[in-house]
C-alpha cells in the first residue's frame, strides 16, 4: 500500500480538493494540516460567505488571471467553474450565483464549503491528520518523492506528495511560507512574493481625516506617470493609512504588477457627468444655495466629511459665498469632483492581504500533470504557485483546478496508472 501512499501538505482549498481527487482516482491518502482545523481561510473569504468561484466564460476567466494564465489552460479545462459548481452541489453544498457573476453558497456561510469538502474526504477514506506539521519532503537520491518527515520525527512513506501549503496572506490562518522552504530545499525557485488584493497606503496626510467613509459608484483609476494601470467602478473607503474596498483590492495587483514605490491614484466621484453636465450641477445647487458659504453648499453633491478637504485642496475660502464663487473657482472645484488625487507609496502587509503574489516559479512545473520537473511524484496546487487572479472568486477557482488536477495525477503517479495522466 506504501507505493499507493500520497500524502497531501496543506488542509486549505487547494489541499482538500487534491485529497479528494486523488482518493476518487483510487490512491489511499493522507492529508496533513497543521492547524486544529481544516479550510481557516475559507472561512474568512467573502466576508465569511466564500466567493468560491466566478460563472463566467473560460476567456474573462483568464482576462482575470495576472500572473501566468496559460499555465492554468491544462488545469482548467480539466476542472472549470461549472465543475467546481457541480461538485458543490453534489456534495449538499447549494450554491447561487450573484452580481459580478460571484457564486457563494445559498445558506451565505463559507462552512458550508468547508464541510462539502470534509463530506466528501470522509467518503473517498482520505486521512485527515489536524495539528500534524510537515518537516521536509524525502527523496529517494534526490531524484523521487519518497516520503514526507514530520516535526514530530515520524516519517512517513509516500509515493506521491501534494505540497499545498498556501502563500503568506492572513498569517493568522497559519500561512507562514512552509512550503516555500521544502520547495527550496529541493530545487525549486520561489519568485518574490508580494501582498496582492491589499490595502494600499498613500501619501496624503489628509485622507486619515476621512477614516471610515465609504464611496460608492465612483471610479477609479491608477496611473504610472502618464500610463493608467487600472480604471475601475464601484466601491471603495479612507482609512487611517489610505484606501481600501473592492476598487482599491483590485488595484493593487496592477500596482504590484507595475513594481513602483510611487503610483497615482484618482477618484472620479461622479462618473456619470462630464465636466460641462457637473458645472451646470454645480450652478443649479449654488442658485438654490445663493446665501450660504461654499462649506455649507456642496451637500448636494459630496458626502459631508469630504466637502472641507475638497474646498481646502481647491484652494478656495470655506466662507466665502456662493455667489461670489468665481467661474474659474468653479472649474478647480469641477476637475477636483473630477480627479480627487492620491499617490500611493506602498500596500499594505500580508496581515491585510487576500493573496499572496509569487511563489514557485510555474516554468519549474508541468501544466498538465502539476508535477514537479525536478522531481518526480512532487505536486504543487493552489496559491502556492506563482498564480494570481482578481477580486470575484478567481483565486478560489485557481485553487480548485490545480489542486483536481495534482489529485488526479498524483493517484495516477502512485498507483503507476499512467492512463489517469492528463
């Protein structure tokens, strides 16, 4: 049974996805997490509901990978969304799927997700082994996967081992970069790994005045010099640091992707109006506001914690009254409604970030079988992989289809089926 054996590194989405393919494909397996339950940063994803994968084509899929999309082409035809949703649904898990094309479970609790996939185990025989840590990962002569070492001293054979272990995101969760060190130690290349979906901290002392605003349905852009990043539509809020909310999480993977201290950021607080729509706005509130001063005239058109920032950084006297605001007060007034500025020096750290970006360099790996080139009946799955996606159930679905297809390979492996071989 040894020979048969694959131990799986990692109890997250990516791990528990792999065990449960791997025993479908006949494999006995263990699955080792090291902390006292499985799945910890399911239960935190989506607010606690689990935005487990995205309905939409196979091509916005792929338009919503950052880091190396074709290397998922093999994974996710072989495992796609409306598999993942099957698969679900199979294991008493109802899904529904909401605005953005997200899916999350219909009772809206991510444990839900959490117990398919333990239902499932549980019926394949996987052996799910809590507080066990993995060591190192054994070979035979450097050349073959042969067991895995335990901090405890135990060996255990394998003849296959899914390393799983996640990025460096929500350390809290036990994400420390375990499995970066094990796929070091035997050859592989781990790229830098960044905060990705993540705060991000800007310059401007100004902003913490506004801690705790959020906008809706304003857009915002992200600029390298004079190149834009990024221009999205939604939501976002100020914090003590900076920025943060769906907008600002999205952003950030351009902004790691562009590698630059600096960026600028511009909010557009009322992208439904050109700038000639906004002044005739602007001059329809000032008539029926003809008496007051600027501080007090602008409830029409901001939220009332931005109007003293906006009316200070146009330059303009908060007492001064509206109908002495000059034409060209006005227009500083329309391009700052316009293009509210911020310049981002930095993100946030992995404590606050969804994601991690980098991790084991994919061209050190078979896209088709997730095996390691450097050594044989070594699987690699989930964010451990240098893999990225967007906000919107992506980097759930990455996880799903890498760890179903480590599975299916890695039982093949083992069992010496290659037939089972995508």
């Amino acid at each position: 049974m040894a020979g048969k054996e694959i131990v799986v590194i990692g109890g997250g989405a990516a791990g528990m996805m792999a065990a449960c393919a791997a025993a479908g494909g006949g494999a006995h397996v263990v699955l080792l997490e090291k902390n006292e339950k499985l799945g910890k940063k399911i239960y935190i994803t989506g607010k606690g509901r689990c935005n487990l994968t995205n309905a939409c084509e196979a091509a916005d899929f792929f338009g919503h990978v950052m880091r190396n999309p074709r290397f998922l082409y093999s994974a996710y035809a072989a495992f796609d969304n409306r598999a993942v949703m099957d698969f679900f649904e199979g294991a008493g898990c109802r899904l529904k799927t909401e605005r953005g094309e997200r899916v999350f479970p219909v009772s809206d609790h991510a444990s839900d997700v959490t117990k398919a996939l333990e239902g499932r185990m549980r019926g394949t025989g996987v052996q799910v082994r809590l507080r066990t840590a993995a060591e190192r990962i054994l070979t035979d002569g450097g050349e073959k996967v042969s067991g895995v070492l335990l901090k405890n001293g135990t060996r255990l054979s394998a003849g296959a081992v899914i390393l799983a272990t996640g990025g460096l995101s929500y350390p809290a969760t036990g994400s420390a970069g375990d499995g970066y060190a094990m796929a070091e130690e035997l050859g592989h290349t781990v790229t830098a790994c960044t905060p990705s979906l993540v705060p991000l901290e800007v310059k401007e002392p100004w902003c913490g005045q506004l801690q705790g605003l959020s906008l809706r349905n304003v857009r915002l852009s992200l600029f390298s010099g004079a190149k834009e990043l990024y221009s999205g539509f939604g939501e976002m809020l100020f914090t003590h640091f900076g920025v943060s909310g769906p907008l600002v999480l999205t952003a950030s993977s351009y902004y790691g992707a562009a590698q630059q201290k600096e960026c600028a950021l511009s909010i557009d607080l009322k992208p439904a109006l050109d700038e000639e729509q906004l002044d005739r706005r602007l001059l329809r509130d000032f008539e029926t506001r003809q008496n007051r001063q600027l501080r007090n005239a602008l409830d029409g058109l901001l939220p009332s914690r931005l109007i003293p920032v906006a009316v200070s950084l146009c330059g303009i006297d908060p007492a001064k009254p509206v109908h002495d605001i000059t034409r060209q007060e006005r227009r500083r007034l329309v391009s700052l409604i316009r293009g509210l500025p911020l310049t981002v020096t930095g993100t946030r750290g992995f404590a606050e970030a969804v994601i991690t970006r980098g991790g084991v360099r994919t061209a050190e790996v078979n896209p088709s079988t997730m095996e390691s080139k450097r050594i044989k009946g070594l699987y690699f799955a989930g964010e451990l992989l240098d893999l990225d996606a967007l906000t919107g159930g992506f980097n759930l679905q990455i996880a799903w289809s890498t760890g179903s297809l480590a599975g299916i390979c890695a039982a093949g492996d083992a069992a010496g089926k290659e037939e089972n071989r995508i």
